[in-house]
C-alpha cells in the first residue's frame, strides 16, 4: 500500500467510524428533538406512584382529620355546611390540588319543628289519658357530647306532620312481604291503624312508603337488640351496641336529589315544585313516621293484642312478640299517640370539588367521593370517610407538588346533603350530567370507611372488578391487634372471609350488586358511569350492620375506642382508594375488564331462566332472544378484552379508541327512558330494588313487572308490561354489545 | 505537518465528514423507523384529494343512476325495496366499499285497500244523490309510464279509513291559525263538516291532527294552482307544473319511525303497540283524509257558500273563493261524500349500510344518508339525490382503491320507508343509538338533491356552517344552459340568490333551521348529531315548490327535460357533498366553528326578547338566566375557537381532545327528557314548529308553552309551564357551555 492508498484507508476509517457515531447521534438526537410528546402519550402507570402514594397515607393524619370532624354536628343546611365546605376547600388548595371550589344548592331540606312546645313524640295511654310511657325528644346524655346544643333530636326527614291516635300494629320490618303476610295470611288490615316496624332488613323509606300504601295513620320506627345489639357485647358508652335510649335517624325520601327539582339542578334560576307537587312527585310520605330507641319500644309492644307474632318477626327484646291490633287484657284500652312536627325548609348546601388535572388526558375523570354532613358527630357515617378522603387527596396533592401529575384528571368530591336522599351529589350529577357522560371514567364512593375491622367489602359495577382486585392486592392487610395481620393483603383477607365460593379457597371474593344508598347512585344508576363503595365492615356473625347508626353516639370515641384504636383500618381503606384512583387514571390500557360484565350478565340471564321460566312458558314467552343479547355481549366483550392485549400501544390514538369504549361500556346500559314509574332510574341491568332502596336489582324492569304478578288485578295488562320490559332488556343488552364493538355499525 | 500529522488530520476530517453523513442518515432514518404512526396520526387533510374526488364524480353516471332508480315505482315495503336495496350494497361492494349491509325493519306501513271495488274518492252529489264530479283513482295517463301496474293510487298514507257526507267547508291550508280565523272571527264551526284544505304551506300531517281537533268529520287535500302552478308555464308532459290530475301523496304521520315502537328499533323482538294504542301514541289520524287534483277540487270548490274567503286564503282557480259550509244558490242541496279505504300493514323495509373505515380514527363518523323509497318514480324525491349519493360512494371507492384512505370513518346510509315518517332512518337510529351518540361526527343529508337549477341552498345546523361555506366554496357553479354561470362558485351564486343580509353583497348565504321532513331528524332532533341538508331548489319568484311533487308525473323525463338536462346541477350537489365528507373525515381539526352556533343563540334569545318581553314583564318573568346562559355558551364557544387554533398539532391527544368537543357539541343541547308532549324530540334549541313539522322552531319549549297563551282555558298552569320551560331551556343552554369547556367541571 503506498501513502495515498494508506491516507485512503485511514480517511474510509474516518468516514465508517464517523458514520457510525453519527448514526447513534443522529437517531438519539431524534428521538428526543423531535416528538417530545410521543414517549409521555403512550406512558403506562407505574408502580413505583402507588409504593409513593401508600406510604404517604398516615394513620395519624386520619386520626386528625377525624378528631377534627367529628367536633361539632355538621347537618346538611346548617353553617357547619358551609363552615366545613370552606375548610376543605382551603386545606385542598393548601395539599396541592391545581383547583378546588365550592357548588352550593338550594334543596328542600327537613328538620324536627323549631317550636320547643310540640315536640314529635310517641305515647302509650291508658284509656282514661293517663300516660304510661312516652319517647324522650333527645337521646340519653351517655357521654359528655351530648351536651352540644347543635345536635338534631331524633326524627325522620320529610316525614308528613300530624297528631294521630289509634290502635297499634306490629308490621315486622315493615317490608311489602311483611304486610302482604297480615293482610292475606293474618287477616290484619292495618288500615287506620298505627303501625310499628323494628328497623333493619329494608331502607326506612320504603317501610314509610308501603305503611302510606296499606292505608296506616302513622308509623313508628324503633331499633329492636336483633337487629343492632349483639348478645354479650356491652353497649354504648361501655362498648359498640346500642343503648335504649339511641335513635337512628333518616331520610323516608326514596327518590333521589333535591325533591323540588326532579332531573335538574337546583340552582337559582330552576323551576320548583310546589311541596304538595313534590310528595308525589319524588315520593314524600305524607303520614307522621317517628323513630325510637327500644327502651319505648318494648313498652309498646309488651302487652300488644292479637296472636303471637310469626317466628321470623321475633325481635331480641325479652317479651313475647304479638301482632295486634290493641293490646292484651288487663291493658285493651290503651291507646297509642304519634306527634309528628316536621318542617321542610329550602336550606343551601354546599359540594366542594377539587381536581388534580392529567397531564395527557385532562379531559378523562376519576372521581373520588364521599358525602360530608352526617345527622349528628357522624364519625362512621360518614366523617370516616372523610378523614381517609382528605388524606388520600393531601397524598396526591405531595405527589404533585413533587412532579407527578396522572394522566388522567383526579377530581375530589366532598358531597353534601347525602343522608337527605343524595342530594348535592345528585345535583352536581344533574348540572354536570353532559360532561360526566362524555368525560368521566369511574366514580369510587367512599361512604362510610370503617363501620368496623373485621374485613374490607365492596359493592360494584362488573366493570370495577379488575381494579378493585389489583389494587387490594396491592395493599397491606391491617393488624388491629398487636399480633399482626395473618394475610398478607386487603384481598387475601377479603376472599378469605367473604369468599364469592364459599367452599374455594382460591375463591375471589365476593363484590355485591350497587342499589342505592349513597352516593354513587346519580353517577351509576343516572348516568351509567361504573362506579364502586368500599368500605371495611364488622363481623356479619356478630351484627349485620353498626349499631349506633345514626344515633348521637356516633362520636369519636366510638371509633378510636371500639373499632380502628391505630387507625390502620381507615389507612387501609385510603390505600385501596388511592391505588385504585392511581390504576385508573395513570394506567395507559383502562383497568376494566369487559368480560367481568359479560359473566355477571351471564349469571343474571340465567337466574331469571331458573326464576321465570315456567310462568314464561305458560304465557309463551321466550327468553332466546334475551339469550342471545348476552351471548353476543359476551362475544363483544371478550373481542374487545383481545383488543386491550393486542391494541399497538406506542399509537395514543389506538389506544384512546379503546379506552373511549372502555369507559363508555356502562352507558351502553342506560335507557333515557328510564325504569317505568321511576325514570331517573336509566340504568336497565342494575336499580335499586322497589321494595328496598338499598339492595341492588338485577333486571329491574322485567323483575318489577313480573313482581306478585299472580295477584294482579288486570292479569293481561301486567303479562304485556312483562314483555314489553323483556323487549326492551334484550335491547338495551344487545345495544350495549354494539357499542363496544371495533366496528359498531 | 508530518506524516502522522496529516494521517491525522485525514482521519480527522474523514471522521467529521462520517460524522456529518451518519447524523444525517441516523436522523431521517430515525423519523421512519422508530415511530412510523407518529406523522400519519397529526397529518392534516389534503385539497388534491377534493379536487380529485370532485373529478371523479361524473354527470353521465349520475344520470344513468337515475334512469335505472327511475325505471319502477320503487314504494317502500313492496319487492322493489329489497330489490333495489340488494342491487344497491352490491354496487357499492363492487366500487370498493370496505363492507356494506342490509338492516332489515318490520314496520307498520299504509296502502290503498287492495280492494277494487272501494276505492278511495271524493264525491260531490245533488241533493238527489246524481254525481256532479268523482275523483279518479288513478291520475291521467298523460306519459307512457302511466300504465306501470305497479303506480300507487293517490292516496294519505295512515289516513282513518271511512265512508263520510256532510256539507264541506274551506278552511285555506289548514292551518291551525287558519281553524282559529274560522272559529273565531269568522264564527264558523268545522265540526262535524267535511273539510276542504289546499296543499302547502305546512306539513299535510298537521293539516289532518288540526282538521281532527276541530272536529272535521273528513278532510280533504287539494293542490291549487296557486301553489303548484306558475302562470305562463306549461303544465306536464310539455313542462314542470302540474296538471289538473296530478295529485300528491303523502303521509299525515307526524311522529317519526314506525308507530308501532316508538323509541325503540322494530326488530324481530320488539314490542309492539296495537294499532289503536299507535293512533293515539304517534298520532295517526282517525278521521279520513284524502288527496285530489285541482281538476276536481276547482269543482268542490266553485259554487261554495257562505262568505267569499279572506283575500290571503284565495288560491288561483279561476272562481271566487268562498268558506262554505254548503253550496250556494242553486246548488243548495249538494253534498260531499269522502270515501276512505286505506289497510295499514307490517312490512319490511330495509336500509343500505356501506362503509368505508378510517385509517387514523375509525371509531369517528361521517354518514352521508339519502332515503331510496319513492312513492312513485320519486325522479326527484329521492332518486336524484340516490343517483347523487352512488356516484358520490363510486368516487370515494375509487379513491381508495387507488390508495387512499379517510382520517375518519364514512358511512353511506341508502333508508327505506323515508316517506311514510322517515322509518328507515329513525329505526336504524334507535338501534345504533349508543355508538352513534359516542361516535357519530356529523350527519350529512342529501334527500331530493335538485328540484330546480336556480339556486343551492342548505339548512343545517350551525356547527355545518363553516363546513358548507367551504365546500361550496370550493365547488364550480354548475352551468345549465351553454352560455354558463355567470358564477365562479356554487357559494357564489348562492350568496347572491340567497343571502342572509339582502343589502349587502359581501353576505354569507343564508341557511335555514333543522325541522323535519327527511331523515336528518332522527339524527338531530332525536340524538344531537350535528345535522345539515343540501339541494338546489327553483327560483322562488316562480314557484315555492317543484309542482309535480309526490305525483306519478315525477318522472326521469321531468328531470332530463325540465330540472338538468346535462346533470350538470346534480353533479355540483355530489360534489359539495363529497367536499364536506372530506373536510369532515380528513381534516385534522374538525371543521366545526363553535361561534357560529353562539351566533345563532344569541340571534334566537334577541328573538325572544323581542317576542315575549312584554308579556313576561307582566307576568314577573326574567329572561336574565337565560341571557347570562347564552352569553356563558358565547365565551366558551369563542375560547373553544381559540384552543383549536392554538392546540399542539403535533399531538395526537391535544387534537383528539379538542375534537372530541366539537363533535360533542351538539350533543349538549340534548335533554334526555325531551319535549313536552312530544318527548322523541330531545334538541332543547331546534324542533320541528308543533303547528308545522316542515319547519324548524328554535327554544320549542318555550315556544309551544306560549303559543295562543291568550287563548288558554287554565292561565296559571300555562305561564307555570312557561316558567319550568324557561329553565330548562336556560340550564341546557349553560350545560351546552359547560360541555364545550376544556376545564367541564
């Protein structure tokens, strides 16, 4: 090789070894200069948020929080409403969240009559007048919060008024099978009569509504040991069971929202129904209906008349449980008195609203809500929710203000007016309905966080399965006692005490039915946005629900003495919350698997062949058109579920199409229409029962027509509204198939 | 510099040379290689594709089109609605259609009674029962298509059938503002009198529902010269107006979609209402109805009694107009006889699905929709916006074949059963309700695509407005005789023939509102799927209608002869029609300007301001919320228009994000509720006029609410329902704003 052919070669090494370095510079170069968005669009979450966000969510923050909030009665309508609305607000701002502002209401409200000379009361008379027992205005002065001027004495909101006297009959729970069983098996009318139901079993407002229907003057409601007392267990202040003096109050409304504005918000300029309008129009009782504690409640029904009462309406009180009417000799001449003096008054309530916005898809919500008012100190219901609440949104606030932001828009809701009948969440739901149709993902209800310790549970749409899996099994179980947790997490301890398959131990746990009850009632059954309540719950083998529900001992003591001391319990809910909120909202693919509807359709499908099909086939009726809607959602469901894994996912615009259909899944089972009888109701596979406001309905329409449908008057008439409803189910299921196919049309 | 020295610097200068080439290389590989949606997701849409479809589209083919559409009646729900609907998905699978389908519905349809011996007529008798005149069964045979068997007797489709005398009264076009000049100033009572209306003005339907609530035993429909003439013109064969026994058919349903099951799509499955409950529940008329020529209605008409007819219900036949009821001296003892023998049967009828995928977002469409069913030969209505909308799917199959793709999906949609209550369409609608909700950009109707030459001319929604200015445009305006247009554009000459503001030649065209009448009203009255319909239309200084509309002279030779003989008009309505598919499927941003709906907002609460202040001063109504309302849709309309210019066009999210709100805007006018009354009409802004279903009426709410307000018997509960309408009017408008704002909540 001579000098110009070596000069050649070391300039070709040059160029090749600079041609390759540019080549690296070059295309890395690229990558950064040119589509900064491209990397960030297409960003899957990542667990390291959730590990940050978990261990931010402290115990002690909680115990604060509800120390805090627990302070004074906060009912909806009163300035705590505002005062702790205005709190919040600041203290969101203060975490972090980019906005956070208030929404106020003017609603219908109820409270116990302002005039301190007629109280609502229940008395037992002997025949010449002479009282033998009558209910005390406010509950015992157990410990030293009952002092506080601003508790409300027990009553039940939007009760008609009146002062009526009669013969007394014992009702059970007051349900329509209860009343049915007087009427047709007992012979009893309890027409002009005044009826007492023990509470429990159904939602109180439904037991207001059958006792209007069978034609009762009046009802008392009182809490009977079996249903909120537990053998053995001491009872408040000593322990958690309730006392004879204590009162659950509530609502009797069972529609939803503010009752003069049905289907729009209750802003300044709405139309409102005349009162008279609305007790019919969303379902006011107009019969005096008062609560007890069981103190009164077993002198009225000791010496009750007539036969001894049926086995299964056999209270823990310690008499012999009858059904009247009248009582037995030597007392037939007594009487019974119901005052009523309710006042339903136009009060302003107030929903604050915070939002973290996404970085990619601000235009995508995950919406976290709990109700703020509680009847009285409310620190189960709902301040427990509230404390974890504001944690969890002070931990994403930190998150963000280190850098974080999701992909997705977090909204905070802190609703209220809940325990009225939903009210502020159901008007924001009302006023925002466009937006939350077209841009919400999920809404996850926290209520309630701890009535108790034994075990988290929940209640869901099929489409919040998958997240709520992940997301407890992301989270620690919390040892309330020194010992420790035996599981290793929320959900190994969750399918272990409430197994979906009790013999399984590999079983997932069981998730429930949505009906009503709280707030995501407007966002699931309205709207159709898939929605989830979680909470932690007691042992179902001691008591089926916490006793001091809705009494004035609801106070902070109960929580930090009877059920979470450490607040891990609470921490533990605020985890599962957090992780979830994160999963949907960080998360590139949505967490919803379809095919989990596709197998709860599935299993309602088949119990209403195993439950109707001999009447069906009797009227000829076929359900293989009803079949074949829930076999091509089915198909629908796993295409798209095949999709979610095979989708490109460096294309954000793929991965949206998916995403859209995803999200837009529940809605596909809303009816504008609405259920028949009561149309904000548009969710067709799940309502809320029409015998019981609190239980979820599997086909409501079908199951309403079909309801003692052997007692109907006019037979042909009901068996055509069966069908019709049947038409429009398998449309409604078919319609909701198409709208998560690829193609659609 | 040594020897090393210079093996240095070669090697130096080789590798920054290599360095150089490699960074070039490595960055433009870089773009191909690493992210090859990247361009294709942010890429705009291209003119040269409008110019190349608008090449494509040829006038020979579109008058082939309608030669062959024309060569049969084509009724719906008779064998030639499959037949052609078969021949139809197989063309357009043949020009390169991606899929095209048939949806079959079993719908209730109307017919002349297959029996011959009791036809449908008018009689007019002596006192002695001698026939004075008898309408024909079938109109003149006065071309050769007359023998056709297949021609559908004149004939009101759903009319009551019947056999009714009584005396007749005039009652101008039946109007309800026409029954009340009878009734109150007048002082003449319609009730039980056969009523004689003439064609026009309103919808036929309105005219049978107003003849029924007056109490008219029967009512019959003419067409007056006056109307459906112009003087000096030749009537058909030797021209376009309409001879003495050319007649009009037509349906009187007022509803939309098959009676039989409103809201929902009249599948194997639905349920169906009887057809008395139908009568009652999409409004079919009981009493019969039926249509005549001028041949016989000049003689009904000529020696009428009572007083002559005010000067604006004259037509003009050649005789002095008078209102009845009865004959003048000496004709004193006629009398009327309407025979009415109309069968309503279940019958299929299909619609054509065709479509076209998108490339980047397929789950986005444009549906370009054209009903196929004519009455008779439908020359004009439909089958030359048929032939228009096959040649427009030929171009854009052409298109692709050659390589292209649209950005969004487009859907050609061919509907049955148009004329009998656009059937078709609103079944289909009922059935895609969900995706096309979620999915659906615009739709875009092209019914009669020329009844003239004069002029183009569109009415729409105002989210169409920037969409049509442009492409018409980009559209030559079609020359009708050698000489040619005097016009550059189609916009050209439409904003001349047709302006918005008279004075000034810088004018927009003017573009009316959304009523009803084609099948654009299930898609936007119904769903709030921003809507427009195209034609071009004759000169209104001749005549305000084509005149042989509806009768069997609508022929190919009317057409070719009279209307566009070189399909010059027809090929100008595919291409403005195939631009705005364009503009709507292939632009990045859509082409929706959210200030032109703002505009017309306001131009409506003007109107309402001007209309009502008065009488709402009285009443202590404000129109204060409403106008803050629309002010509020105002400011995010115009901050909407500013992120679409402003947006990262470089990001696929930001772009779809925006996009989504424009296609959602319409949507926001929707109450789920709808009207009162008439609760399948859900667009808060737009309805068809309660008194009129041709024509569009904004805030129908309120304006139904207030109509002939003087006049109602319960005062109070009418300006109760004025003020509930007001607000619902209001909180839809501001709930428009909200859904349009990047923030929502």
């Amino acid at each position: 090789m001579d000098g110009k052919g070596r000069f050649l070669l070391v300039a070709a090494i040059g160029l090749v070894v600079g041609v390759v370095l540019g080549v690296v510079i070059g295309y890395f170069s690229r990558q950064a200069g040119s589509a900064p968005w491209a990397e960030e669009l297409v960003r899957d979450g990542d667990d390291s948020v959730g590990r940050r966000v978990q261990e931010e969510i402290l115990p002690e923050n909680i115990e604060a929080n509800l120390r805090r909030l627990t302070s004074v009665p906060h009912i909806a309508g009163r300035p705590m409403d505002l005062g702790q609305a205005e709190e919040l607000r600041d203290r969101w701002l203060q975490y972090g969240l980019d906005s956070a502002r208030l929404t106020p209401y003017d609603i219908l409200l109820s409270y116990p009559s302002s005039d301190d000379n007629s109280p609502s009361r229940v008395t037992l008379m002997e025949a010449n007048g002479t009282v033998v027992i009558q209910s005390q205005v406010e509950e015992a002065p157990l410990d030293e919060y009952q002092t506080d001027p601003n508790i409300v004495p027990p009553f039940n909101a939007y009760s008609g008024s009146g002062d009526v006297e009669g013969e007394l009959v014992y009702v059970n729970y007051g349900r329509v099978e209860d009343f049915f069983h007087l009427q047709r098996d007992l012979n009893i009318d309890p027409a002009g009569k005044i009826c007492i139901a023990r509470y429990g079993s159904i939602f109180r407002g439904d037991k207001a509504e059958k006792a209007e229907q069978f034609g009762c003057l009046g009802l008392i409601i009182y809490s009977d040991p079996a249903d909120y007392s537990a053998r053995g267990y001491p009872v408040y202040p000593d322990g958690w069971m309730l006392p004879p003096s204590g009162v659950q109050r509530g609502t009797l409304m069972i529609a939803q929202g503010d009752p003069l504005t049905p289907f729009y918000p209750a802003n300044e300029y709405a139309y409102r129904l005349s009162e008279e309008e609305a007790k019919v129009v969303s379902g006011l009782p107009t019969i005096p209906v008062h609560p007890i504690g069981f103190g009164v409640g077993i002198e009225l029904l000791r010496y009750l008349g007539g036969n001894e009462a049926p086995a299964e309406w056999r209270g823990d009180l310690n008499i012999t449980y009858r059904t009247g009417p009248g009582f037995q000799h030597p007392h037939t001449g007594r009487r019974v008195r119901l005052q009523v003096n309710v006042q339903n008054e136009v009060k302003r309530t107030y929903n604050v609203i915070g939002i973290i916005e996404g970085s990619v898809e601000p235009d995508r919500y995950v919406i976290m809500g709990n109700h703020r008012d509680a009847w009285v100190f409310g620190s189960v219901d709902p301040s427990s929710g509230s404390a974890v609440q504001e944690e969890v949104a002070r931990a994403f606030g930190k998150l963000k203000q280190e850098g974080w932001r999701p992909r997705r828009s977090l909204v905070f809701a802190s609703w209220g007016a809940e325990e009225y009948g939903l009210i502020g969440s159901t008007e924001w739901v009302e006023e925002y309905s466009k937006v939350l149709s077209e841009r919400a993902v999920a809404y996850l209800n926290i209520d309630i966080a701890a009535l108790g310790n034994f075990t988290f549970r929940s209640i869901a749409s099929p489409a919040m399965f998958q997240s709520v899996f992940d997301a407890t099994k992301k989270v620690p179980d919390p040892a309330v006692n020194p010992a420790g947790s035996s599981y290793n997490s929320v959900y190994d301890s969750w399918a272990a005490k409430l197994p979906k398959d009790a013999g399984n131990p590999n079983s997932v746990p069981t998730i429930g039915q949505l009906g009503s009850g709280s707030d995501y009632t407007p966002f699931f059954q309205h709207l159709g946005i898939s929605s989830i309540d979680i909470r932690f719950i007691c042992d179902p083998a001691v008591i089926s629900y916490y006793a001091l529900y809705h009494s004035s001992y609801e106070t902070f003591d109960l929580v930090k003495k009877f059920i979470d001391p450490e607040f891990k319990v609470h921490q533990a809910v605020g985890r599962v919350l957090a992780e979830m909120a994160l999963d949907l909202a960080d998360s590139l693919v949505l967490p919803i698997d379809p095919t989990a509807y596709s197998t709860a359709l599935q299993d309602i499908a088949a119990s209403v062949r195993t439950e109707y099909s001999t009447q069906f086939a009797e009227q000829g009726i076929s359900l293989d058109h009803l079949n074949s809607a829930v076999d091509n959602f089915t198909s629908a469901a796993q295409r798209l579920k095949r999709r979610m894994a095979d989708i490109d996912r460096k294309n954000p615009l793929a991965v949206r199409v998916v995403n859209d259909q995803l999200m837009q899944l529940e809605r596909g089972f809303i009816d504008p229409l609405g259920l028949p009888g009561r149309e904000w109701y548009r969710h067709v596979v799940y309502a809320p029962s029409a015998h019981n406001s609190y239980a979820g309905q599997a086909f409501p329409g079908l199951a309403d027509a079909m309801f003692d449908i052997e007692n109907a008057v006019n037979q042909t008439a009901r068996w055509e509204e069966v069908k019709k409803q049947l038409a429009i189910t398998t449309y409604t299921v078919q319609s909701a198939a198409t709208a998560i196919e690829e193609g659609g049309l």
